[in-house]
C-alpha cells in the first residue's frame, strides 16, 4: 500500500456519505450507503454492472441527485450543490472529450471557466504530466483510446479536485493498454497525492490500484477494506466469487474445540479457526467452508499417505483441466458438493493428474474461512462482463485461434 | 508458401485468366460511380446548365417581342438594372435577413426541445415541424393574408396592447395594419422558411453528446457556459446550413411580398417575376437573376469564411 504525501488535509476525509440513496420509481439504485474515503487514498467502487457504483459515482459528482442522504466534501455538506461548484472533476467512462476543441483547450476548459487567464504554464505541466505534451493542438478523434484517456485524466486534474472520480475509465482500453494504464495512473495519484475515486467491475483492476476497496452488489456495499484482507477474508459469498474465484463447502458443524471449528461435509471432516468464519456457529448448525483454489494442493490418490497430518482433505475426481502458462486449473468433481478449482503453479507437473484421475485435494486448514450458509452460494459467480478467473478466457481464445492455421496446413498436406 | 500441388485438389485453373477477369472486375468498380452519377448529371445538364447558358445569353439580348432578341452584347443592361432596382436588392437582402435571425431565434430552442428535452414526444414534434409541408407554399401564405388581415383577432390583439404604435414607430407597420407592410412580408418569410431552419439545427444537435454537458458542467461550466462553450460550437454546422437554407430562398421569393405586402413591399424577385411575365423584357430579368445570384454567392462566401467551415467536426 502506497501512502501518497498527501497536500492540504493530511487527515480527515475527503468524502463522506450519509444514508445516500437513490431510487427510480420503484428500483432502489442505491439503499441508503454510508462510506467514508479518507483523504489522499485510493478508492475503488467495485460491482458488476447495475450495482449502483456509477450512480453513486455520480451522487459525488453531482450529475444525479440523492433520493436521500447527503454528500460532504472535506467536512463541508454539498448536497445541494450542482456540478459546477462541486470541488470534484470527474473522468468519464467514454471520456467525454470536447470534440470542437483541441487537447490544450480541452485540459484548459475548467480553469478558464473559473476565471484563470494564465493557463499555459498549467497546461503545459499537466500535458506533461500525461506525456502528451506534442500533441496539444491535436484534436482528440486524432488520438488513439489511451491517448484520449490520459487527456480525460488531464483535463480533471488540472483543477486541483478534492477527490478525482473516475467512472470505468479503462473500460474502452484493450487489455494490454488498460494494465499499462492502471499503472499510470496509480503514479499519476502517488505524483499529486489526490484522492481518487476509481469506480469499476473489473476485481483485478480494483485490487491492483487500489489501497481501499468497496465491493458493492445491488445497491449496497458488501464489504470494504485493503484489497488483501477481502480476497484472503470475504465476509460473504458474493465478495468470495466475485473477488477471485472460491470453492464454497456446505458443512455441518459437529463440533468446537479450542478456537476450531470442526465440520463434515459428506463424510469429509474438515476443520476451520473459528475465528475466521463470519458465522457464529454452535455444533448442529450449518457453514460454508470456503478455500481459494490457489491454496489447496493436489495429489494423486496413490500418493495419500505422503499427505501431512493436520491439513484439510477432500476426495475427488478431476474432471477437466486446462494449461494457463503460469499455473494449470483443474476441475475437481467432488463429493462435498460443486465442482471444486484448483490452480496448480507449474512447478512440476504430476503426469497423473489428467481428467479421470482420482484425487486429494489438501490445504492448511488457516486457509480455510467460514460463511454464512444462509446466503446463496453462487452470489457473484455469474458476472456477465468479465469471466471471474482473471484472464482465464484469452489464454484459450488464443490456443484455439492458433490451432486454425495448424489445422489449415494440416489440411494443404494431405 | 512453397507451389506444392495438392494432389486432391480440382485441376487449378490456368494462372493467366485470373488477373485478367480480377482486372475486368476492377475496371466495373471503377466506373460504378460514374454510372451511379450519370442521371444526376443528365439532369443538371438539361435543367440547370442549359438554363443558365440561355439566361446568360438572353442578359446580353437587345430587341423587343415584336421585333425579336439579337445577342448583342449589351452589357449596360446590367448597369441599368442594377441603378433602376438597387432598392428592390437591398430591401430583398434585408428582409430575408431579417427573417433568417427571426428563424434561427425561433428555431434554435425549439430545436434545442426537441433534441434534448423532449422524450418520447420527439418524433411527434418532428412530424409537426414538417407537417405545413403537407400544403402548398401558395395556400399557407395565403392563410397569411387571413391572419394578419385588419379585422383578425391577432391585430386586433397586437392594436390592443399597443404592439403595433411600437412597431409603426420602428417603421415597419403602418397605422393599425400589418397587411401590406413590411411586418407582414417578414411574418410570413419567417413563417415559411423555419422548417428549413429547424430541421438542420436538429439534426446538428441531436448529434451533440449528452455527456459532453455532463462533462463540462463537470468542469465548473454553468449551464449557461455550457451552452455558449460547448453546445452551441458543436451546433455550428447546422446554424450554418439552416441560415442558408433559410436566407438563400428567401431572398429570391416574391410570393410573401405579392400576397402580404403592397408595391412598397417589392421584393428583387416580384421585379423580376414582372419583367419575365408582364413588362416581357427579358434581358433586364435575365441581368437581374444573374445580380441576384452573384449577390447571394458573394455573401454566402463571405459568411461560410466567417463562420469558419473549418471549426466545424
């Protein structure tokens, strides 16, 4: 976690929300919210589409107006307060660039609206700032999507905002470009210490930029910390899918013994530091056991013994497995209930472990957290803008665009 | 690639025909264009070019009905127009300017309304915009003359609240009419032309991003800033080609100056509409149209370098 050499207000926050909320007839947005963005950190709003991170984006923003609650900036309520006397610059999600003004003018436009007439030296240093410092008398349909980007970035920063927001800013970037942008601009906000307000869907983004995060779902926020502490401690099973990947168990409590929680989940014991688990269980209840498939470790069933005592154990079959580069994902069909993932690093690779081979698959019980079993268990699997393995998708799409021209030259030799 | 051939492939054809049909075909892309413009150009030809030549050789005639027209190359015809019907060129020129500032003044909010704020009644408003196009030009002007006539409710109205002593006093009414008085010519240019004007201004601004207002009320822009800053430049295009539309065809009408205004009302068109079908001198309305359209070319130049084409996205 970077701490940015923070400028005016060192301490206190830089946004405060109150009980904001925001319905359209009869859809709640956002239910009422309270969050607190401490001054000069990173923050990032994250949910999948509809979740009422934009919109609550836009409440700080002032371009909508709260149901209910209010917005204070630096301690001062602006609530009622329209855009243009927020102390906040928003870069949006397509940019928004003036399209009749050239990029000096453009990152130009707010100071002269408040009466700046010596713009150029500002100017300049901004455009720098964002390494665009040749292309200001360009038009910004002349500039490529990271170009018009770091425009957008520029043309907000310049004003000195309280808070900078950004609304899915890399959203219209390729990958590529939106990894090398993530890095900019987190040391665009370590240069100029501003707070940030970065809302998005993408998880990897959040936890890559961010030093706090909010993971919000239908119009609340789930769960808020350092990115570390909610992908290894997710207080639901939203947050647990939709952060990374988790392999959720339905157990039963049998017991608890000295801070343990000891479970059993078809015939499985496992067992869970009680002080990990968000439920408070007594023996008879019921528990999600939850393991990141990067923890477990996987062995053939002939090598059980080799396994140390101690660990949490699960049988299984693999069903599919598929070669990322850095790591193989396996399928593991299990009794205990959903097909369980695991990541193997390639380190060496166990010739055994292929589709049909029976398995253990074994962790530190420590790495083992609990949910409540109340919630449903697939609660942000199913995000419909990113697949939730990180970059699980392109690894394939790329092995079979390449099996085209070997299949085509298989062909031509025939 | 190595020219392995695949046994199980057909016998490939002979290599030679194979640029020599893609040429044919790129030669039929290539003249394409030509054949799609061909019935534009006949057109042009036949009802604009071969017009403008006998009008420009009919300006330079002498002679009578009677006695027939000789090319003679009598530029003075010109001359003589233009010092006879200057007043006629420079009231035409005004009113139709008039009316163009009247038409972007009522047609930029309405446009505006329809663009931004009018929801699903958009294409309602849009069809009523378009809708007096459904009757002829000639019987909406007329519907003019009933209007503005001396009896109507609406002078009755403007003599009530005296509207009409503040405009007799600017000089473009006279008494308590509005018939027969510039007024009414401007009234009904101004009426007849703004779907000309609105339609354009329309279609500019519907272009314009919402978010771009988002964004600059963002960055500390009023409402009003906006407007003057970001939305307003981006409508340029269609100020421009509502103007012209607008002021280029109002500018040679005479038919709102027969039928709302009287002889002191004469536009440069009601001139030359006479001297063609009543006076039968056609050199003097054939030097007058060639006038008017230098005239109108010479300002729209002017204009479009003014109002800088190059601003526009």
């Amino acid at each position: 976690m970077t701490t940015p050499s923070t400028t005016s207000e060192a301490t206190g926050d830089a946004v405060r929300l109150t009980g904001i909320s925001k319905t359209y007839g009869s859809f709640t947005a956002v239910h009422p919210l309270d969050l607190t963005v401490p001054a000069g950190s990173f923050f990032a709003l994250l949910g999948a589409s509809g979740c009422g991170k934009t919109t609550t984006l836009r409440m700080i923003a002032g371009l909508e107006d709260p149901s209910g609650g209010s917005v204070r900036l630096g301690g001062r309520d602006v609530t009622a307060l329209p855009p243009y006397k927020r102390p906040v610059n928003t870069v949006f999600q397509n940019y928004a660039l003036f399209p009749h003004l050239d990029i000096y003018e453009n990152v130009a436009f707010g100071l002269r609206r408040r009466g700046i007439k010596s713009v150029k030296q500002q100017v300049g240093e901004m455009l720098d700032l964002v390494q665009l410092g040749p292309l200001a008398r360009r038009r910004p349909h002349q500039l490529s999507g990271g170009q018009q980007q770091r425009v957008a970035v520029a043309r907000a920063l310049i004003n000195k905002p309280q808070v900078l927001l950004l609304d899915e800013p890399l959203g219209a970037l390729d990958l590529k470009l939106r990894r090398q942008m993530q890095l900019e601009l987190k040391r665009i906000q370590t240069e100029v210490g501003i707070t940030f307000i970065h809302v998005t869907h993408d998880q990897e983004e959040a936890m890559t930029m961010a030093d706090t995060v909010a993971v919000m779902n239908a119009g609340r926020v789930e769960q808020m910390g350092a990115p570390a502490d909610l992908y290894e401690n997710p207080a639901s099973t939203f947050v647990a899918n939709f952060l990374g990947t988790s392999n959720l168990i339905e157990a039963e409590v049998t017991g608890v013994l000295g801070g343990t929680l000891h479970l059993v989940s078809a015939g499985q014991k496992l067992t869970l530091p009680a002080a990990r688990s968000r439920a408070d269980v007594t023996a008879g209840d019921r528990v999600l056991a939850g393991v990141r498939p990067e923890k477990i470790t996987l062995a053939h069933r002939d090598d059980e013994d080799a396994i140390p005592a101690g660990r949490n154990r699960v049988q299984g079959r693999i069903v599919d497995s598929s070669f990322i580069g850095v790591s193989t994902q396996y399928l593991v069909d299990s009794p205990v209930g959903a097909e369980l993932e695991v990541f193997v690093p390639n380190v060496e690779r166990d010739a055994r472990l292929v589709p049909g081979a029976p398995v253990i698959l074994h962790w530190n019980p420590e790495h083992t957290f609990g949910l409540d079993a109340a919630q449903d268990i697939d609660a942000g699997t199913e995000s419909d803008d990113e697949p939730a393995p990180g970059g699980g998708g392109a690894p394939a799409a790329a092995g079979a665009a390449s099996a085209v021209p070997a299949g085509g030259a298989g062909g031509a030799a025939a | 690639m190595t020219t392995t051939t695949a046994p199980l492939a057909d016998a490939p054809p002979d290599p030679a025909p194979v640029p020599a049909a893609l040429k044919r075909a790129a030669r039929r892309r290539r003249s394409v264009p030509y054949l799609l413009l061909l019935a534009g150009v006949a057109w042009l030809l036949v009802f604009f070019v071969a017009p403008m030549v006998y009008q420009a050789s009919t300006s330079v005639q002498t002679g009578s009905l009677d006695t027939g027209f000789k090319v003679t190359w009598h530029f003075a015809t010109y001359w003589n127009a233009l010092t006879e019907y200057w007043p006629h060129f420079v009231r035409s020129l005004v009113y139709s300017g008039i009316a163009t500032v009247l038409c972007l003044a009522i047609g930029y909010p309405l446009a505006y309304t329809i663009a931004f704020r009018a929801g699903r009644w958009r294409n309602l408003l849009l069809i009523l915009v378009i809708a007096p196009f459904f009757t002829s030009f000639l019987i909406r002007t007329l519907a003019w003359e009933t209007i503005l006539a001396d009896q109507s409710p609406v002078v009755s109205f403007l003599n009530r609240v005296h509207l009409l002593d503040v405009t007799t006093w600017l000089g473009v009414t006279e008494g308590h009419r509005v018939m027969a008085t510039p007024l009414a010519v401007v009234c009904g240019l101004t009426y007849n032309f703004l779907p000309f004007m609105i339609l354009p201004l329309y279609t500019s601004l519907e272009r314009v991003d919402g978010r771009l207002h988002e964004a600059a009320g963002d960055l500390y822009a009023t409402p009003f800033t906006t407007f003057r800053k970001v939305t307003f430049p981006l409508s340029m295009p269609g100020v421009v080609a509502g103007t012209l539309l607008t002021f280029i065809p109002a500018s040679g009408d005479y038919i709102n100056a027969e039928l709302l205004g009287s002889t002191n009302q004469k536009m440069i068109g009601n001139v030359i509409q006479s001297q063609f079908l009543r006076v039968l001198d056609y050199p003097t309305a054939a030097a007058l149209s060639f006038i008017l359209m230098a005239v109108i070319l010479a300002i729209v130049t002017l204009y479009i370098r003014k109002a800088g084409t190059e601003e526009l996205v």
